[in-house]
C-alpha cells in the first residue's frame, strides 16, 4: 500500500465533483462509472458509497481491482490504482454514513487502497 503524495492531496481538495472508477469482470471486461458520492478517508485510501452500485460491486465481490479518475477545476487530471476492500460495518463504513447524502442507501463503503498514482503519464507512486 501507498500514500498520496502531498501533491495529489491537494488536487482531490480542488476535484470536480466527480470521479470516475473503473473496474474489470472475470473475463476482463472493464466497467466504469460515475460516482458523487465519494471522499478521501486517509492518505492511503478513496472510498466510494455503494449506493446503486451493481456490476461494480459484482467485479468487487469477484476480486477485482480498481482505478479512479479525477480532474482538478484547472483541468489536472489524476489516476490512483489500488486494491478494493468492500466494507458493510466498521470504521471506513461509519466514515461513509457520516458523508453520504441520507437520501441514498449506503449499501457499503467501497474502498480503494492506494498502490499507485498518476499524472497523466507521469508515475507519481
């Protein structure tokens, strides 16, 4: 597991509001979605709420990994690519129902942890 690097951190403070996430099915197809409904927990660490998720949360339960696109309101763009850890209870869980809108469900929290970034092309971790 990686950190953020100091830059990064700043950029997800100054993110459009949303973020792409991508994930791929046993075959390797891949997925990607929207998500609003998303926050930094740690420096090691981006949780998305399950909160409609369906083939998202089937490449989860089938071991997939995942990537999350964002772009700065200057236009930066980063990726971060990490592990996913799916969470029904617990800490990062209760994190994720103090931010998620009560209008949505918060079935889970989905959580992505860190292993490298980008910008662009450049590799940052």
């Amino acid at each position: 597991m990686s950190k953020l690097p100091e830059a990064v951190n700043k950029a997800w403070d100054e993110k459009e509001d949303a973020i792409v996430l991508t994930t791929v099915d046993k075959e390797g197809v891949p997925n990607s979605i929207w998500a609003t409904c998303v926050s930094k927990y740690d420096d090691e660490t981006i949780v998305i709420a399950d909160n409609y998720l369906d083939k998202t949360r089937e490449n989860i339960k089938d071991g997939s990994k995942a990537a999350i696109l964002f772009i700065t309101k200057e236009g930066k763009s980063y990726q971060i690519k990490g592990t996913i850890e799916y969470h029904t209870g617990g800490a990062i869980f209760d994190d994720m129902k103090g931010w998620n809108p009560e209008r949505h469900p918060g079935h889970a929290a989905v959580a992505v942890k860190v292993e490298s970034v980008y910008s662009g092309s450049e590799k940052l971790v």
